[in-house]
C-alpha cells in the first residue's frame, strides 16, 4: 500500500512538473515551403519566446499549462499571431511584406512597435539583405538607408555617416557625430575623440542577425548625443537545436590585391532554457588602394549566452576585436578631378593609387624627453606598415522581464576597453622644388625648420643686434637656395638646385647637369603616430507599464569614457606618384662668416661653428622632419554622462497613437594635457639633438613639464590662477533637455501617416580641448550643439507593394568650425567658430514585388542644405594674427552633401538562383564651404547572383563597382603652403583692403602644373563565397 501511494506520489509531482515546466514547439516556413532560419516567435506580452533554426524550428521552454498568443515574425515577411496550447506543435506560414512594415522593431522606441504603426522613420536589414549589399564596412552598409550620405572612400574604417543633412561643420574626420552606432542596444563607445572613432571598433559578420535604424525622430530621447537617428546591431542567439554556419570568402580588387576570409557561427542549447552562439571572422585583405602591405588583417569572436525564463529572458554577451587597418587618405589628381596627377614620378592611377610613403624611423618620444640626456633619451619607431592597430574587448548583459501588472524592467550594461596604435599619413602639402624666399608661401623645404637660418628674427629673438642679424640671415640665403634632393632609401640624387641672382634678387635654379627626376614639386605629409587607451561603462534602466490607454517608459542611462591621448605628427617629404618615395634634403654651410659678425668676438664664437665646407641636414636620414613638430598632443579625457527619461505612447483610438518623451542630461568633461616646447627653446640653433648642422629639429616639439588642467588659468610661472573657470565644479558642465513628440494615424490595416517635431542636443567632441589647449588655457568651454527636426510621413503596404514617403526639416546650430592651417613648423588651428546649417529634404523608401521571383529595392533623398550662419577665419597665408580676418560663407550650400542620392536594387528569382543588380547615384555637390569647387556627379554599379544549392549550401559571386567609376568624395584642395580648401576662387581671395591672396586664385593654379588632392571611391571588388550551414 505504501509503495503503491508513494508511485502515487511520484505520479503527480511529475505531473505537476509536467503542467508548469512544458514547452511550445513549432515549425516556421514560407510560401515555398521553405524554412525561415531566424525568425522569432514571442509570447505576447512577455519577453518569453525562441529563435528558429535551420530547419525553421523553435521552441519556448518553461511555459505552464494554459492558451498563449504566439507572434512569429521576420524581418521581410508579414507578422502572424496564433494561439497556441502548451506542449502542442505548430506549423506557421509567413507571407511576404514588401517593405517590412509589420516588423516589430525594438530600436528607436521604448514601445516595440510595427513600422505601420510608429512614428518615426525607419529601415530594417536581416542578414539575407546585408549579405546582398556586399559592405566593404560598417558604414558602406549604411548607404543602405534613406537620407544616409556615407563617404567610405577612406576604406572599411574612418567612414563618414551624414544623416538627414546633419554635418559637422568643421571636422572632415569624426564620422558618426550625430548618430548613434549600437551592438546590442548600447552605444559602441559613450564618446570619442581624435581617430578613435566609434567604426573603427566595429565589425558586421555571420552573428550579425540584423541590423535596425532609425533616422532623426525620437533618436534624441532613445539615446544619447545622437540627433541624426540610431543603427543598432542584433546578434543572433543560440535555439534548442545546435546550427550554425560556416563561409569562405576569395576576391580580388582591381589593382590585383587578393581578398581571403574565413567567417563562422555555431550555437545551441547549453541546459534547460540556456543556449549559447560563438561565432566571427577572420580576414587577410591587401586592400582596395596599392600599399606595401596589407590593408586589412585580422578579426573578432563574439559570443553570448542566454536564458529563458517564463518571464523573461537573460543575455550575457563579450566581444574580443584585434585588427590592423589602413585609413586610405587624398591622393594626387589632376586640377579637373578625372584622372591621376602624371606631373611626378610615376603617374598616379585615380583608381588603385594611395599616398603611403614606405618609411621605418626611429624618433625621440617627445612626452619623456629630458634636456641633457641626449642618446638616453628614448625613441618611438614610426613604421608606416604597422598600420592602424586596433583592439577591443567588451562584455555585457541584458535582462529582460515581466514585472507583472503591466510592468516591465529592462537592465543593460557593458564594460569596454578600446585600445590604439595609430599609424598613418594625414594632410598633403605641396613643396617647389626650387623654394623661394621671394614668392609669398614658397618656401619648398625651408617651412620645416632650415628657414629659420635665413631669418634676421631667429638671431634678433638670441639677443643679436638688427644689423649684425641681417647679415647672418643674409650669408645663409645662397646656401638655403641651394639644395640636393637625394633618394632617402636609394641615396639616388633626384635633383639640384643652384643659388643665383636674377634682376639682383637672390633665386634658385635647377642645376641643368643634374637630372631632375622630381618634377616641379614634392610631397609633404604629416606621419601620425596616435597612441589612445579608453576605458567605457555605459548602464541603462528602464521600466515600462501599461496604464489603460498609455504606455509609460522611464529610466536612466549612464555613460563614462575615459580616454588617454599621445598623439604625436611629424613630417616627411616624398616624391608624388603612385608609388611615393621619401626624400632626404641637404644643403651647404656657408663659407665664411660676415666679416662685421667675425669682429664681435661673442658673435664669432657663438655662431662661427655654423659656418664650414660641411652641409646641412635638412631631413633626418629617412625624410624626416619635424619630430612631433606638427602635433604634440599628450591628453587624460573623461566625459560623464547622466540621463532621466520619460515616454509616453498613448492609443487615443485604434488607429490614432501620440508620442511624447523627455529626455534631461548632464554631461561632464574633465582633463588636462601636457604642455611643450620647440627644439629651439631646448638648445637653440642646435635643436634637441644639440647639433646646429640638423635643421630638422628646430621646430619638433617634447614636453616641457607642465600639465595644464582643462578649466584652469595659469599664471605666467605655471601656477594656477583661477580653479574654476566655468565656475561649475571640475572640468565643463554641460546639461540640457531633448523632447520629441509624434502623432501617427492608421489610415487603413494597410497605411499611416504621421508626423513628429524633435529637439536634440550634443555636447562639444573631447576633440574642443585637445586643439584649442596649445600651452594657452581655454578662455571658454565649448558650446552645447542644438538640432530641431520635424518630419511628415506616409507608409503604406501591400503584398505587392510597399512604400515609405517622408518629407524632414534639419537645423543644426553651435556646430564647431575649426581647420588646421599646415605651415611648416609654425603650423596651427584656426580659432573656433560655432555656425548653423538647414536641411530641406524628402526620403523614398520603396520594395515592390510585381511577382513571387522579382522584386525592387529602392530609396532616394532629395535635399537642399544650406549654411544659415557660417563664419571662416582666413588667415591669408600668414601666422601672424595681426593680417587673420573673418569670412562670411552664410547662405552658401553644405559642403559633401549630394542633392540627390539614389539606390535601386532589382533581384529576380530563377530556380535556385538569385542574381541581382545595384545602382547608386549621386549627383553634383560642393566640394568647400566656399562653394567654389563643384565635384562631380557619378554612378556606382555592383551585382552579383546568390543560389541556395540545398538546405546546406549557398554560393554568391558579387562585384563592388563593376564598372569601376571614380567618383570623387572628398576635395583637400591644391595643398599648397598656408591655405586649405576654402581659399579657392576664380581671381583669387581678396584681403578686405582688396589685395589678392596668394595661391588662391583657381585659374592661375591650374597653369602651374601642380596636382589636386582628393579622396575617390574604392575601386571594383570581385568576391566569390560558399557558405554551409548546419
């Protein structure tokens, strides 16, 4: 009897077990029968659902005994919501959505809506979508979106993403400043500074799932510091069932490099209600543009865990990233921008060229140098081939639950470490061979330290008499004039240059008995040799509950970036060609000193050892000049930020829903940045390596001992004046409040239409501290950035069709505008300006599908930007601020930004075979803010066919600008001393007393025989890839 009630017993333990721990499986497939890998199914109401696998099966574990609503849904088809018993086995048919608009999307929005129904402006890609866009890169990818403009020319990293018009005005570098670039939900990094740049840290591959945007609209309440809208990638997850896949990727590029890369995903079940997804890359490119190295080498591995609850569900998520990339940068081209510069060395090919000098050097550390320690002092080695190294880990979680009547709870938190060697070339500067101390700005050499000798100031500033320095300035000019340009790796003599006088005015001539094998002109450009670590924390919560007809969602978001800076920018002087080499510059000491200079016996003693039958070292032994000359930028950043939100979605009636939310933050940035000084000020006209007959370090900067906080003033002596000069605590505080309000209405089952009116604001990029602080404290923080924008919609959907109209309004005001004005060693930034820009523009978004097997893909953006309020210091070719005077550019057309951006992708069904088509058009934009160069318009044409050979295999064969256009993307002007690309004009830029400045007028430039820099399009890629899944 006992036995027989203890099986009783056990009997009805298991099946209430049964009752409260049973699953709901099923089966989700298409209209061909075909499984649908990916797509999720949810218990309404709940974060408690599954993900199919490859055979299109799921399961949600740990539901108790009862009727649920189940929602399947996937990114390109219709959602479906279906009750389902617990323990019963479903089959689901999902039909097509042209243009996804019954996707659920959870970016962008505190309350997971369909696109039909919200009231903001979204785009949605699944993996099948990314694979056919063939990105070269985060931001090639995001071209995919409306009222993207995406210059990728740089290559896979360093990409500009301009949303809706929203561009920096000042800064051609810093590529996401007004969106948000997410993994997960979170930001990549809370800030970023420098080159640091969130891309760079950022890789799309298999664990992709999918990637959701949204453009403007309620971005400024969802996220921080991001106005122009919000891309969020999803990573897969792991199912019931273990699955995963496997691709092999070859390709070459037009110049011939070869493409090899090797990507993998796998996950499954770990434990009841535990799964698990490991997946990533790795990649060996040559690269799009010929360097004596690879591009592109490396990867990532990311990985994630999770856990369903009946509730809820948990993630824990890490990512490791190590990889070396190049950062393609302007190269030389003819003054109409069609074709290669073939005025050098070797002609430059628009399409397969680069400017990247093959140099190994090693040169003083500039933050531990230390007066008299000479050969003790320690070296950094600037290897050109090293590349950008870049390296990043991340770890995070994401909680989701149920709280239960109407309550929700969602925790997010990561911990990031992004850490970066940075080597590569910016800026180009182009040197006459023949220099002239005569002609205003062509000085050739003599800019990077060797003018200083014939300069009656150099000798005046050591205490000499007026008379006595004019002839010490005066006996060195024959010789300055007279210099030979060797090969720096070869020794090979590529030209000379004789001192004479034409009309009595000194001059230099080539030397007719040497060949010339430069041309009319050298290059200059900047090595960079960046060293950045950032620590990041970001944390957000949030809660959610249902009150009759509105929806509530509040929180808070935290962020904290630390990062640390050694930036340090010599010089170097090359050959223009395609194939760039450096050049080494000597020129002769003068003979004798002046007589009247050999009588004062003070004078003689101090500056006789210049004088000799040696020569002048106005290079190191690799081209060099210049040691951390042009920057020296040695910085500790932090930035705090602090958010409060509240949203309210309110159902006013089935088919109205308004959209209100607040968002306050409070950011703080604190830091401080080492002082310097030049290599005069360290030993005079011997420089810091002592030794007067070495030109090269006269202007190179090293730490002079003093570290400067950012909201401080010193006295002369260094000690501190003011400890608050914002008068706001440590560092700059900086708080505002965001709001965005939407209306949308469901015209029918199948349309909406809506409208939403946004205010965001920014505060200023660390980058504000780090240029302005130049050994002088700040005068002012920054000012906090201000966009307004409005937007009107209309969706519409149908089985066949589905369209996405959206006209918007962009202000941006308090935008930085600040360029670097490249002098040799009395290089320097402009002072800052703040300046406002307008957007007028209206998006299509469209996918129309007149059959089962074809379908089309497209997008366009119509716009109009202008400067409202644009002021421009021109410092007329000079470094002294006496003859600097401010431009007004207000009214002219933002720089970059094309008028007319088209995407179309049509794709046709055949058997197994998907081959598809992709056309890009951009048409003419301003390529300065003085708008007077226009670049041109251009096309882009890719295709490619995809075939699912079976359930297992799939192979695509794809072209990246097949017909290899050369479009170009971003103008750096004539490169010429003391200008940029804004002092540019037909007659030339006028001084306000009516004078022309010199090396500004367009029309004479282009009869001098001396190239334009520019950035164009990457080149054609052809890739084949085979892809197993399992």
């Amino acid at each position: 009897m006992r036995k027989i009630l203890l099986l009783f017993c056990l009997a009805t333990l298991l099946g209430m077990t049964a009752a409260v721990a049973q699953t709901i499986k099923g089966k989700i497939i298409d209209q061909a029968g075909l499984p649908l890998v990916g797509a999720t199914a949810q218990i309404v109401g709940t974060t408690q659902g599954a993900v199919a696998n490859r055979d299109g099966l799921f399961e949600i574990p740990n539901v108790g005994a009862g009727t649920y609503k189940v929602k399947i849904s996937f990114i390109g088809y219709q959602s479906v919501t279906q009750d389902a018993q617990a323990g019963q086995m479903l089959t689901i048919t999902l039909n097509d959505d042209a243009l996804d608009m019954n996707e659920v999307v959870v970016t962008g929005s505190f309350d997971p809506r369909s696109k039909l129904e919200s009231s903001v402006a979204i785009t949605t890609l699944n993996a099948r979508n990314i694979d056919m866009r063939a990105p070269r890169g985060t931001g090639d990818l995001l071209q995919s979106v409306p009222g993207m403009f995406v210059d990728n020319s740089a290559g896979e990293v360093g990409n500009r993403v301009i949303a809706r018009g929203l561009s920096p005005v000042g800064n051609d570098q810093i590529g996401f400043t007004y969106v948000s670039l997410q993994e997960e939900g979170l930001p990549v990094m809370g800030a970023q500074m420098g080159f640091a740049v969130v891309d760079m840290y950022h890789r799309t591959d298999l664990t992709t799932a999918r990637m959701e945007s949204i453009r403007g609209g309620s971005s400024s309440i969802v996220a921080p510091n991001a106005p122009g809208g919000i891309f969020n990638f999803i990573s897969k997850t792991g199912g019931p069932v273990f699955s995963g896949s496997g691709r092999l990727t070859a390709g070459v590029y037009n110049n011939g490099n070869n493409i090899g890369r090797f990507d993998a995903e796998f996950g499954g079940p770990l434990a009841k209600g535990w799964g698990y997804h490991v997946g990533g890359f790795y990649r060996n490119d040559a690269g799009a543009r010929s360097t004596p190295f690879a591009a592109n080498v490396g990867g990532q591995i990311k990985a994630n865990i999770t856990k369903q609850f009946k509730r809820g569900v948990l993630k824990f998520y890490g990512k490791y990233l190590k990889d070396q990339n190049t950062f393609f940068k302007e190269i030389a081209l003819q003054n109409d921008l069609q074709s290669g510069f073939t005025g050098g060395t070797d002609p430059v090919s628009i399409t397969n060229s680069t400017t990247f000098i093959d140099v190994t050097s090693p040169v003083p550390l500039a933050s531990e140098y230390r007066p008299g320690a000479g050969a003790a002092n320690p070296n950094r080695i600037f290897d050109a081939k090293k590349g950008i190294q870049n390296r990043t880990y991340a770890v995070g979680i994401d909680y989701q639950t149920d709280l239960g009547k109407g309550w929700g709870l969602n925790v997010k938190a990561k911990h990031s470490r992004f850490d970066q060697d940075y080597i590569q070339y910016q800026g180009n500067i182009t040197l006459p061979v023949v220099p002239s101390l005569i002609i205003p700005n062509n000085q050739g050499y003599l800019q990077f330290g060797a003018g200083a000798l014939g300069s009656a100031g150099t000798y005046i500033g050591a205490g000499v008499p007026q008379p006595f320095a004019g002839q010490l300035s005066g006996s060195f000019l024959p010789s300055l004039l007279s210099p030979t340009y060797y090969d720096a790796q070869t020794g090979e003599v590529l030209a000379k240059v004789n001192f004479a006088l034409q009309g009595g005015l000194p001059v230099g001539v080539l030397d007719p008995n040497v060949p010339n094998k430069l041309g009319k002109y050298l290059l200059a450009t900047a090595p960079l040799n960046m060293f950045n670590q950032t620590t990041d924390n970001i944390a957000a919560l949030n809660f959610n509950k249902e009150i009759g007809k509105h929806s509530l969602s509040f929180g808070t978001f935290y962020s904290q970036t630390q990062i640390s800076t050694q930036w340090f920018a010599d010089g170097v002087l090359s050959t223009i060609g395609a194939n760039p080499r450096p050049v080494r510059v000597e020129f002769p000491a003068p003979r004798a000193l002046p007589a009247a200079v050999a009588g004062v016996p003070s004078l003689a003693a101090a500056f006789g050892p210049l004088y000799g039958t040696g020569n002048y070292q106005a290079t190191d032994r690799n081209g060099m000049v210049l040691h951390s000359g042009l920057a020296y930028t040695v910085t500790e950043n932090t930035s705090t930020l602090n958010s409060l939100y509240l949203n309210d979605v309110i159902q006013a009636t089935d088919k109205l829903s308004i959209d209100v939310g607040l968002r306050y933050e409070t950011v703080r940035q604190t830091g401080n940045k080492q002082g310097w000084r030049g290599g005069t000020a360290v030993g005079g006209l011997g420089g810091l390596d002592g030794n007067p007959f070495t030109t090269f370090d006269l202007g190179s900067r090293v730490y002079n001992g003093r570290v400067f906080d950012y909201d401080k003033s010193y006295n002369a002596d260094g000690t501190v004046a003011n400890a608050d000069v914002s008068g706001d605590g440590d560092g700059f505080q900086f708080s505002y409040l965001n709001w965005s309000a939407g209306v949308n209405y469901k015209l029918t089952d199948k349309s909406a239409m809506y409208v939403r009116v946004s205010r965001g604001n920014k505060a200023p990029e660390l980058d504000y501290y780090a240029n302005n602080f130049v050994n002088i404290p700040l005068d002012k923080k920054g000012a906090i950035e201000t966009s307004t924008q409005a937007e009107l919609g209309y969706k519409v959907a149908s089985k066949k069709a589905s369209l996405s109209v959206t006209g918007f309004y962009s202000e941006l005001k308090n935008a930085l505008l600040q360029l670097f004005i490249s002098n040799g060693a009395a290089s320097f930034f402009t002072d800052a300006t703040f300046n406002s820009t307008r957007t007028l523009g209206l998006e299509l978004e469209t996918v129309l599908q007149p059959t089962d097997k074809f379908n089309i893909r497209a997008h366009a953006t119509i716009q109009s930007a202008k400067y409202t309020k644009l002021l421009y210091q021109q410092t007329a070719g000079s470094v002294v601020a006496a003859d600097f005077f401010f431009e007004d550019f207000s009214g002219n057309t933002v720089k970059d930004i094309a008028p007319v951006m088209i995407d179309v992708t049509p794709s046709y069904k055949i058997g197994k075979f998907s081959p598809y088509l992709n056309y890009r058009y951009f048409s003419k934009r301003m390529g300065n803010r003085r708008n007077t160069i226009e670049l041109p318009a251009y096309g882009v044409v890719s295709a490619g066919i995809m075939a699912d050979l079976n359930n297992h295999f799939n192979v695509s064969v794809q072209a990246s600008n097949l017909l290899n256009s050369a479009g170009i993307l971003l103008y750096g002007g004539y490169g010429l001393q003391g200008t940029t690309a804004e002092d540019l004009a037909v007659g030339g830029v006028k001084r306000p007393d009516g004078t022309v400045i010199a090396n500004t007028d367009i029309t004479v430039l282009n009869t001098l025989g001396a190239p334009s820099f520019a950035r164009p399009i990457l080149a054609r890629q052809l890739t084949f890839a085979v892809t197993y899944k399992f």
